[in-house]
C-alpha cells in the first residue's frame, strides 16, 4: 500500500509532476526558468535617467 503522496507536487511552472531529483520542479529546465525569474525580476531597476554625465562640453573656442 503506496499513499499517493507523490501526486500532490506539481512543478510550479508547468504543473507536471515534480520529479523527486528536481524538487520542486519537474525537470533542470524548469529550475533554470525559476533561476531566471529570480534574477531578472529582481534586476528590475527603475529607468535611471539615461545620459548622465554624456553632455559633451563644446570646446570649440579655439577655431573662432
Ligand atoms: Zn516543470
């Protein structure tokens, strides 16, 4: 007598089956979009304003 205790987990990106050598995924493929995830929703900065320091003074006083 086996209780279906291994039914209940499902990948969490997928919903397959987790597979007991990927806890809690199903496979290293679903790990690695999880990785992901975490890493760029966590790199998410706030649009910092683009062009700071780049006003190229115009030393253009010599040639008059
Ligand atoms: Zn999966």
């Amino acid at each position: 007598m086996k209780p279906p205790a291994h039914a209940a987990a499902r990948c969490a990106i997928c919903a397959r089956p987790v597979e007991p050598a990927y806890k809690p995924f199903c496979s290293k493929r679903c790990a690695d979009v999880d990785l992901g995830r975490w890493l760029t929703g966590g790199y998410v900065i706030p649009g910092e304003a683009a062009g700071e320091g780049d006003d190229n003074p115009s030393d253009l006083d010599e040639e008059s």
